[in-house]
C-alpha cells in the first residue's frame, strides 16, 4: 500500500525538476511530430496516386474515344472494338457506349450488361451527358470486393441524340501501394514508438544519476567545509599544547629531565604530526575551493633546493642517510618560490621517511623549455599495481614495512595539485624492494 504514495511522491518531484521535465518536453514532441509528418505524407501520396489513377483512366478512355466515334454506324464493328480494348488492357474490366435520347439513357454497346446499366445509375454518368467533359469517380464493386474506377467520356457525334463513352477500371495497382504504404508507415510509427520508450529509459535513468551525482557533490562540499572548519577549530588547542609542552619542559628541573626526555619527545612529536595533518587538511581545502594563492616571482631553484636539504639534513642523519645534490646551472624561473619549497620538502620529506638506508640523490636539470627536478632514494620502493594510485588522495602503499611510517596519504595528492596549478607535471618511477624516483617538471617562462 505505502509504494504508490512513494512513487507519487518521485513523479511530483521530477515533474518540479526542470532538468527532468525540458528535455522529457523535447524526447515526446520530436517522435511525435516525425509521425505527425509520416501520417501528413502518407495521405499526400494516397491522393497523389488517386489523382495518377484517375488522369490514366480518363486518358484511355480519350485514346478510345475516336475509334468508337468511328466505329458507330456499324454495330458489329463496334462490338469488336470494345472486346479489343477490352483485352488490350488488363486494367479495363467492361467498357460500354451510352446513349441518350428524350431524357433517356440506354445501352447502345456494352462488354458487360451489368456494368453498363450500374453506370447509368451513377451521377457523373449524367453529368458527362449534360457537359463536354471527362467525368470519373470511385464506386465500390460488391463482386471483386474493391474500389474501381468508373470513367464518363461524352462522345461528339453530330446527331439529336447524345453519346457517352463508360468505362471501368480495376485498382489493383492503386491497392498495392496503398497497402504497401500502409505497412510502411504502421513499421515507422513502431519504430518510432521503440525509439521514444528507449529515450525516455535513458532519460530517466540519467536523471537518476545526475541526481544522485549532484547529491554527492553537496555532500562532498558539505564534508570540505566540515574539515576546513574543523582543521581551523582545532589549529588553536594544538598550538596552546605545544606552548604549554615548551613551559612544562622549562618548569622540569635537571635532574628530572633524563627521565621525562623520551615522554616529552614523544608527546612533542605527536604534537607535530597533528599539526601537520590540520595543516594539509587546510591545504586540501584551499585547493578543493579553488582558494590556494600562486604568487609568482623570479625564482632560483637551486637555492630553494639547497634550503630544503639543509632543513631537512637534522632528519636524514638521524637515519644515517645521505643526500646527494650537485646544482647544474639553471635558467631563472618565473614561479612561485614558496610553494615550490613545499613540494620540494614533500619529495625529500617522503624518500627520508621511507628509506631504511642508503641514499638520496637530487638532480635538476634543464631540458630546452623545461626545467625537471627527481628526487631519487634507495627506499623500499613501490609495488607496480600501487603505482597509479600513488598521488590519489588519502592513499597509502599499503605493505608492512609502511605500517610503522606515520602519514596522512595527502602530501603527494597536495604536490601533485600545486606542480599541475604551476604549470607543470609529476611523474613516479619504482622498483618494489629497490627504490623510488620522483620527477615534476616546470616551464622556464
């Protein structure tokens, strides 16, 4: 009982949706005029071909019309004559010659009596007597069961009496098209009735999932705006605990500070990475909304490299790691600096964290119009059906050594973002078990 209520409910709401109701306005009105205009021909050509069958009738009768003339002063004569139009034309079924006299009509020559004295009764019969005029029309013939043509040619004869020339034709011709296209329009009204349910299926079930689609997107953007506001909500507590970690830290006294080092490290260390994530929470935000500012700027990037490494060196030798970077000369660049340190320190950050030993290697050369930076490790690499998931949001290569890595899955989404917003690309390379090499390019100008 409670599904035709729902489903009331559905149409109502389509039915106010302009996206359903427009084009659902355009899906019945194109078949329905296509048929209008099939049914409009189809009777055109229905009157075209009576016209065509009729103009053939009265042009027998006309080519007829003088050797009758001739022909009547001899009766036998004209006997043959009819018999002999008769069977010259299959189309012909009787051909009779009427004659009027003291307003009436009689058999004078006749193939067929029946016919003969059918056509006195018909009016155009009489018509013809009065006029000089061709006359013919359709009547309908009980013994063959179809339409024929009745045609009333008047014959000019000098005599007090008039002369009138009767034929009568089959159809059959006319029949066959007809039915033929009968059928023919009957299979493109059903076509036309296939084609409109298959577009309204496909209209409904698009309409379903744009809405569903546009439903998403709210959410999507109702979730962005929930996470901008939480990441800004929580930016402040975070920042009072690490102040609050500083003056408890100051507040311990020598001898106590061996043994609270290690808890204090990690509660410090925890700290920072909760900043971290608020902090790249906001940055997927920025970028989502279209908020991220690119302020351009001469840049040498290989000053913005060698700044980075030597941020980033207190954490590579805490691992024993080495990085290795040799600046080749680099054409000035017009970008922007800050956010090139960004993703520069993305890269190294990542290759520190997933390298167990070995090396860090850095190159950035220029290749004609394109300057293309690789930050490549000796890591534990990456597994090759991971790889093209590896700048998706929130991912994370998932395999045990990574486990124990603490992250977010947003760095590489968010230098992916910023490289493609300075008008370049990024492109990963690895070797599972061996390494990894990351490369992004940028344009010179």
């Amino acid at each position: 009982m409670l599904v035709f209520p729902k489903f009331s409910e559905k149409i109502k709401s389509f039915a106010k949706s302009a996206i359903f109701i427009y084009p659902l306005i355009v899906i019945i009105s194109i078949p329905l005029l296509l048929a209008l205009n099939t049914f409009w021909n189809l009777r055109s050509f229905n009157r075209d071909v009576n016209f065509f069958i009729r103009h053939q009738a009265v042009g027998i009768a006309d080519t007829l019309k003088p050797s009758i003339e001739k022909g009547l002063e001899n009766r036998d004569e004209l006997y043959i004559l009819l018999h002999t139009a008769t069977n010259a034309n299959q189309d012909i079924l009787s051909v009779s010659i009427l004659t009027e006299k003291n307003n009436k009509i009689d058999v004078l020559a006749t193939t067929n009596n029946d016919d003969a004295n059918e056509a006195i009764k018909l009016k155009h019969t009489q018509f013809a007597l009065g006029s000089d005029q061709s006359f013919a029309g359709l009547i309908y013939d009980p013994d063959i069961r179809k339409n024929v043509w009745s045609v009333a040619v008047p014959l000019e004869i000098e005599s007090d009496n008039k002369y009138l020339l009767s034929l009568k034709m089959k159809t059959d011709t006319v029949e066959e098209i007809l039915s033929r296209t009968s059928k023919d329009s009957i299979t493109i009204l059903i076509i036309l009735i296939i084609i409109t349910l298959i577009l309204l299926a496909n209209h409904f079930i698009f309409y379903k999932k744009a809405l569903r689609a546009q439903q998403l997107a709210e959410l999507d953007r109702l979730k962005d705006e929930f996470i901008s506001m939480a990441a800004h909500e929580l930016r402040t507590p975070i920042t009072a605990l690490t102040g609050y970690l500083e003056l408890l830290r100051d507040k311990i006294s020598p001898s106590q500070l061996p043994d609270l080092k290690e808890d204090l490290d990690t509660l410090d260390s925890l700290t920072s990475d909760l900043h971290n994530l608020i902090d790249d929470l906001l940055e997927v935000s920025r970028i989502e909304q279209n908020r991220l500012k690119i302020e351009t700027g001469k840049v040498q990037l290989n000053e913005v490299i060698t700044k980075v490494i030597k941020n980033l060196t207190p954490l590579a030798l805490q691992k024993n790691l080495v990085i290795k970077f040799t600046p080749n000369p680099l054409t000035e660049i017009n970008s922007d600096g800050e956010r090139l340190r960004q993703v520069v320190t993305n890269l190294i950050g990542n290759s520190i964290k997933y390298t167990l030993k070995g090396t860090i290697e850095i190159k950035a050369e220029q290749k004609e119009k394109m300057i293309e930076v690789t930050v490549s490790d000796t890591g534990i690499g990456i597994p090759a059906d991971q790889l093209p998931k590896l700048f998706g949001k929130f991912h994370r290569v998932k395999d045990k050594q990574t486990r124990e890595v603490r992250g977010t899955g947003l760095g590489l989404w968010i230098t992916k973002q910023i490289v493609e917003m300075l008008g370049g690309k990024i492109l990963a390379q690895s070797i599972y078990g061996t390494g990894t090499s990351i490369s992004f390019t940028l344009p010179v100008s």
